[in-house]
C-alpha cells in the first residue's frame, strides 16, 4: 500500500506496538527518533547508505524501463520515497560536501576536483552536530569522498581507513598520513605542495603501488571466472569486492555501540562498470533511446558508444542492487533492522545522452542531478511517496530534527516531507552546481548552475562566452528535457534566472 501523506509521532508509536497500519492517513508528520519504541536502545541507529555515481533516472523503482533495481524497489515498500530529490552537483566534491554539510557548493566552497569545505564547517558536519547523541562511524572507497571524512575525522569515532576493504592489503596513505588520507593516489600529489597534502615521496609510493599490483595480479588470477572483465576498482587503482564490502558492513553495524550512525560511501556503480560475470550483456535488448538535441558542451560521442555505455552501466547498476537486496536481508536476519533506520542515496547521477557521457562536464540535465533518496524506519510496514522537489542539503537537518537536536540556522537546507511539523512544508527553489576539475578556474564566477522550483528547471550558464543558452524545461510535461522553453517563457527564465544570481551573490559576498 502507498501513501502520499506523512504520520504522526503518536500515530507511528501506536503501530510499532500494534503492528496496524490503518491509522497512517489521517496524519501530518513522521515520528522524530526520541519516540521510537526500540528494545537496545532510545534512540535507533542510523545507517546512510550513498551509492556513488547512481541516477534515480536508470533505476526501475522510478519508471526506467530495464529491470535495474528490483531491491531498491522491495526496500522502497517500506519507506518513505522522494521522487524528485536532488544532488547539489554533477561530482563528488560539491555532492557529497552538500549531503555532509547542509550547505550548497558556493559556500562550502568544495567545487574543485580535490576540494575541501572551508574552514568554518570542518567543526559543522553530519558527524560533529549528531555526534553528541550518536556513535559515529565512516567509510568510503572513493577517496575525493575520502577527503571530507580525513577533514572531519576528528568528529567521527570509528573512521575506517580504504585500506580496510583493499584486495591488496595496505594502502601507502592509510599508514604514512596521520591525516589518514585514504588511497595512495593523494601519496602522488604530495610534492605539490599544497596546503592539505602532507610532505611524501613520490618514490616510496611507485614502489609501494608496485607491490600492490602485483597482489592484484595473483588476486585476478583467482577470480577471473566470476570477473571475466576484471575485479572492480576505483579510477586510481584500488581493487574492491562489492559482496565483500555488504558481508564488511553487517559484521561492522552489528558490533558498533548504540545508537550508532554510519555512513558508508560506497564506489559502484561509478565507472569502470565491471559486474559479476552473471549480470554481463543481461541488458543486451537492444532498446533504442530517444535523440537529444545536442548540448553546447557536447563532445560528439557517438550514440552507438552512448548506448554501449549504458547498457553496461544499467548492467553494473542491476549487481549493485542484487548486493544492496542480499545486504537488507543479513541485516533483517540478525535483527539490525529492527532498530535502524536505512537511507538510501547518491552524490550525483551519470549522463548518457547529447554526445555526453559520464558526470564532469558543464551540464546539468536530470541524470546528473536527479538522484534517489529512500528513508526506512525499524518496523515500518507501509511506501510514503512525496513529489516536491528536496535536495541533498536537506538530509542533515532532517536528521536533526528526527533526533531531537537543534537545528543550526546556517543550514541551508529543509526538513524533509514526512518528518516535522507540517507548517514547515513550504514550496522553495533547490539548485545545483557545476564542480571544475582545475582549481585555477574559479566555479563560482564561471559555471553551469541549476535551479528547480515546482515543475520548472533553468540551467543557466554562467560567464560563458556567447553562443551558450540558458534553458528552462517544464519537467512535468516534458521530464526528458528537450524542449528548451528559455525564449517561449522569456519573463519566466529571466525571473528565475535573477532569483539565481541575487542567491549566489549574496553567498559569495559572505
């Protein structure tokens, strides 16, 4: 059964006792944490599950038309469901500095490909403002993920370095950088000199990269009949098992103390797309995309590519979610379940379409920022669906909220639909940003930005030269983004569009 409407506090209470649901539509808010009845603990645990690169576009629980996640969608039979939830950027850097922060991009300033957040919120984070009422722990594979977790490493009890799940031992990072910087890639930008990178020596980590991959060779040689196409690994090398990494995850959550919150960051399904031999050409059917109008940006890849890519993308998507399904069950099996909440969500989407493919580019369609979020509560039994756009930054101060803490009023983001006080449910503009993978450009004077308010979307295309359009989309009639309304609806686009630069002026002047 599916619901439109949040629940109340003392609505949610009576049917974790009761185990009846038929009370859930006459309400209008969703319980916060204090009230949830647990028998381990007051309050229940919190498991954030971010699933790099994964566009809520691709997935089957949201209309796609390949079978891509059948789990997400039994998982989603059980939670709260927002179908229009946005990343506050095309990369890792501004999307997963948003989720952590509840701050957008141009104040975080975390724009570039090796970015940090500014100073002022390395102490303001998911983990330092629920860290008073929670056992905190962290991990991630993706080490530009990784920089924000060494950044406040400080606030998380239990950071788990990359080399935990590394198929070849030790990563030279974890052991030499007190920092705990998570992969040797960033042993390799040491010499640099930068303000955030630790002296190192370029030699010392050839040579310990060297002994890696041999151990990777040996590895590979033992699982090429499961990974005829090679083991997955991140884009700097280090080699990982996704069904070892969810078998890693239930034994860490069934021992942490509680209440505990964990946030795990996970690589798949991020490029290389590389599944187990079971899920190889499963998605060899031949579909057939609509054309897109090519984007001033685009890089004249060929729709035969396009469409190769995204099969094997779906393909990588499709084993994610059989994990992410074997995953829910170990936890169902030993009871974590019965007292933790599930988040799931991403840090951007991936584009396949308009001669583009992959997420760093100046674009923003919906495949890049649309991005899913699913929210389960320990014992509910009933889908809540929600429709007005939300954004990343809002994950944070719902958290909050759910917990009962004070929600600080430099956060930019709301509390989510069906946590809260129903007066709090107010329509507003969420937005996005374009990251540089260069930090001598300068994102916040030249860059493509977004913004969604209701059924509108403009991208606009900030100090570029001329010949670059802005666009608007009605995404309810045409949720493909191919008619660009920008000069039909001119007073519209031009509303918006200085709605968005007065914002990001004013934050910049900060």
């Amino acid at each position: 059964m599916k619901h439109t409407d949040p629940i109340s506090r003392r609505d949610f209470i009576k049917l974790l006792g009761s185990g009846s649901l038929a009370m859930l539509a006459a309400s209008n808010q969703i319980t916060r944490g204090m009230g949830v009845v647990s028998p381990t603990s007051e309050k229940p645990n919190i498991l954030i599950l971010v699933f790099d690169t994964l566009s809520a576009r691709h997935m089957s629980l949201h209309g796609y038309p390949r079978q891509t996640t059948p789990n997400m969608a039994r998982f989603a039979d059980r939670a709260l469901v927002y179908h229009n939830h946005y990343a506050a950027g095309n990369f890792t850097s501004p999307g997963t500095a948003s989720l952590l922060t509840g701050i957008y991009p141009w104040r975080h300033r975390a724009v570039n490909l090796n970015g940090i957040v500014s100073q002022e919120f390395a102490d303001q984070n998911l983990f330092s403002l629920l860290g008073a009422s929670y056992h905190t722990t962290a991990y991630t594979h993706n080490p530009l993920a990784g920089l924000f977790l060494s950044q406040f490493a400080d606030h998380i009890n239990q950071y788990h370095p990359m080399s935990e799940l590394s198929l070849a031992g030790e990563v030279y990072a974890d052991r030499s950088d007190p920092k705990r910087f998570p992969t040797a890639f960033w042993s390799e930008t040491m010499l640099r000199g930068t303000d955030h990178f630790l002296p190192g020596s370029l030699l010392v980590s050839t040579f310990m990269n060297g002994i890696r991959e041999l151990r990777v060779r040996g590895i590979e040689s033992t699982l090429r009949d499961k990974y005829p196409n090679g083991i997955p690994y991140n884009y700097k090398g280090m080699h990982l098992l996704l069904d070892d990494a969810m078998d890693w995850i239930r034994e860490r959550v069934s021992a942490y103390p509680q209440p505990f919150l964990a946030y795990y960051h996970l690589w798949p399904p991020h490029d290389p797309y590389l599944p187990s031999v079971d899920y190889i050409d499963i998605f060899s059917d031949g579909k057939h995309w609509p054309g897109k109008p090519e984007n001033a940006f685009s890089l004249g890849e060929t729709e035969a590519r396009i469409s190769r890519s995204r099969q094997q993308y779906d393909e990588y998507l499709a084993y994610v979610d059989f994990e992410f399904g074997r995953l829910l069950d170990l936890l169902k099996k030993d009871g974590t379940l019965n007292n933790t909440m599930v988040i799931v969500t991403s840090d951007h989407g991936e584009l396949f379409e308009r001669g583009l493919m992959g997420h760093l580019n100046s674009t923003l369609y919906q495949d890049l920022l649309q991005v899913p979020l699913l929210i389960s509560l320990p014992n509910q039994a009933e889908r809540y669906d929600f429709y007005a756009p939300t954004s990343c930054v809002d994950l944070l101060p719902t958290l909050l909220e759910f917990s009962d803490q004070e929600i600080p009023k430099f956060l930019q983001g709301e509390i989510l639909p069906g946590f809260g006080s129903a007066a709090r449910q107010v329509e507003r503009s969420v937005y996005g940003m374009e990251a540089k993978l260069s930090s001598k450009s300068d994102p916040t004077r030249t860059c493509t930005l977004a913004m969604v308010k209701g059924r509108y979307k403009l991208i606009k295309y900030a100090g570029y030269k001329e010949g670059v359009e802005n666009e608007l989309f009605d995404l309810e009639n045409d949720p493909e983004e191919m008619e660009n309304l920008v000069l039909i609806k001119n007073k519209l686009a031009e509303e918006m569009g200085a709605e968005l630069m007065i914002k990001l002026e004013k934050e910049l002047a900060r």
